[in-house]
C-alpha cells in the first residue's frame, strides 16, 4: 500500500511524526524519540527497525539520515598522542575494532605533542573526505582544528582528553576524583614528603590529575612547592628523565605519584638504575591500569580506566553524529577502579585481597 505522506500530483501528504512511525513500527513514541535522538536503551534490532520505517514513511530526520549516509567514506580518523604508549595502543585497537563493527575503517594518526602535526594530520584527513574523527590529543589552544572539522562538516569526538568549550561529545573518566582517590590511598601509608610526575599540563587530563593529586594533599596538612610537581612527556622516557632531575637535585620523596603508567615505569627504571628499590627505598603508583601483575616482583598500584568500554561509547557516539541522530552533546565518564600492587608499599595479601594501606614504613631511607 502506498504511504499516506506520498507526494500526490504535485504535492506533499501531511507531515510524518514521531507517533506515527511508532503505530507503524508497533512500539511506544519514546522509543521512537530515543532512535531519532541517538538515545542509548533500545536494541539495535529495533533501532534497525524503527529507522528502516521511518525512511519508509518519509520521517524527515530519517530522510536526512539517509541522504548523509548515501555520502559517506565509511572511514573515519583516530588521532592518537604517541602510539607507542600502551594506553594508545589499547585505545587504538578497541576504536578500531568498535569501528570496523559497524562498517567503517580507520585513519590512524598521531601526533607527539607536536602542533604542526596535528594540522598536518587534520588536513589531510579533510582531504580524505572522512566521516568523523576521535580525538585524544587535543590541547586548548586547538581551535583552528576544531574550526577547520566544522568548515568541512565533519563531527568530532573528544576521548580521555577535551577542550572544555568546545561543542561536542566527550568520552573519558572523572581524572580529579580518581586521582584524589590514589592520593588518599597514598596519604594513608603515612607518607608525607610526596612528588607528583604528570603529562603535559596542557593536556586536561594531565592537569585535572595534578590538581587532584595536589588538593587532597593539601586537606591533609601538606603543603607542597612547584619544585614538587614535574611535568614531563607523556612515556616511559619522560618519567625516567623527571626522576633523573630528581637525583640531580638530590631531591628525591618517599613516594612518587604519577599521573600515568607509563611515567611510573619509567621512573622505577630510572630508580633501578642507581640500585633504589620500589617500594622498599621509594614508593611508586601510576595510573591508567596498563600493567597488572607486570613481573612476578612488581606489581603497580594503579587506577584502571576502561579503556575498550571508552573507545566503543566514543565510537557510538561518532557514528551517530554522522547519521544526524546524535541528539545534544554528551559528556559520559566511565568508571574507574584504584588497583593496589605493591610498589605503593602495601604487602601483596593486601593487594590481592583489599583496598587497605599497609601500615606506613619506618624503615630509614637510603642515603642518596
């Protein structure tokens, strides 16, 4: 039978509705609305189902939908900051495998920290004519980037770490509250002379980490000097060089906190170097959960972030930018845990079974 909406000698039939496409579909005009809008809580057999009706009908956001589907490349672009840290890796894989899910390939880029590149990398997938980029990389001072996506009409998403003013959707963990959770699992060895390793500053992950590592410690009486927050590159290598200023300085805490994984192993490498033993000597926490169980001897104390979980939701959210059903923006913060090794100090019955601190140390510190 022919749509009651069809175009009859010349002419539209009335407009087509939520409520309409629900009675045709047979389900409520909520879920109608929640499809349209991109709205998380219905299958993907019956979003299926409810946008195929819609298209049938001639629902106007579906025809857009549709129209924007019918241009697409069915890539879309991950800009990265060093893939050769393993939280990019993982980050990379999980949006790959997310996107290739749902019919679409990857443009894989990144950046090390480097401006010019970043535009390099955004031009070229302008070029390329992709459907939507994930980004982790930006800074606040990348708004051409952002301005050049949206001269193109291609939607971006922002993962682990945002631009708070910009207008889009947001992927990632509440970095202030997980890092005041480490802090006060630090403070309650009964550690006081504390250093605190981060990224870069300009990253807001970086910098809301810092700034809660930095408050909670401030509740609890401590008072600290800029000489005892380092911001280093984003590795291994970068956390092996903060601790080598340290040692420079003959400046080294009892405990040091860092604002990533891969910092904190290279800071215990660089303490290994000069024979100072984790935790005996110093203690060391990182986090982002990249290396549970990383030898039999060391175990980091961590805080997990989710990181396939994050990368599916940004994918989710991309994609439905690029149907135009996305609906307002979203800002989604994902869970995180605090996992507790060793290398903070606690004994490893309490690492495997418990969130208590071991008693605070009173052995005597190595002489440095």
């Amino acid at each position: 039978m022919r749509p009651a909406t069809a175009p009859v000698g010349g002419h539209r039939g009335p407009r087509v509705s939520a409520a309409d496409v629900a009675r045709a579909v047979g389900v409520s005009a909520a879920t109608v609305s929640y499809v349209m809008n991109g709205r998380s809580g219905v299958s993907e057999e019956t979003r299926a189902r409810v946008l195929e009706v819609a298209e049938t009908l001639g629902h106007t956001s579906s025809a857009r939908a549709n129209r924007l589907r019918s241009q697409q490349t069915r890539v879309i672009g991950l800009v990265l900051t060093d893939i050769a840290n393993p939280f990019y890796t993982e980050i990379a894989a999980g949006t790959i495998d997310a996107a290739r899910a749902r019919g679409y390939e990857v443009f894989l880029a990144h950046t090390q920290e480097d401006p010019a590149t970043l535009g390099s990398v955004v031009d070229a997938m302008v070029a390329r004519q992709v459907d939507g980029v994930v980004f982790t990389v930006l800074h606040p001072d990348d708004g051409d980037v952002v301005r050049s996506l949206r001269s193109a009409r291609i939607p971006l998403i922002q993962l682990s770490r945002r631009i708070e003013r910009v207008d889009a959707d947001f992927v990632g963990i509440d970095d202030r509250a997980a890092a005041s959770e480490m802090m006060e699992h630090v403070l309650g060895h009964g550690y006081r002379d504390i250093v605190t390793i981060v990224g870069p500053r300009v990253s807001s992950a970086s910098a809301a980490r810092e700034e809660g590592f930095k408050r909670t410690a401030e509740t609890h009486g401590i008072r600290t000097t800029a000489s005892h927050h380092i911001s280093t590159y984003l590795s291994e290598q970068g956390g092996y060089a903060a601790v080598e200023e340290l040692l420079t300085r003959k400046a080294l805490p009892r405990v040091v906190v860092c604002g990533s994984d891969a910092i904190a192993l290279g800071a215990m490498s660089a303490l290994g170097a000069h024979s100072i033993a984790v935790p005996r000597d110093i203690a060391v926490t990182g986090f982002d959960g990249l290396f549970p169980r990383a030898s039999p001897l060391v175990e980091l104390t961590t805080i997990n972030q989710p990181r396939r979980e994050m990368a599916e939701q940004a994918l989710e959210l991309l994609t439905r930018r690029i149907d135009a059903v996305g609906g307002s923006y979203q800002s989604v913060l994902r869970a995180h845990q605090l996992r507790i090794g060793t290398t903070c100090g606690c004994s490893r019955k309490t690492s495997h079974g418990g969130n208590s601190p071991a008693p605070a140390s009173q052995r005597a510190r190595r002489s440095l």
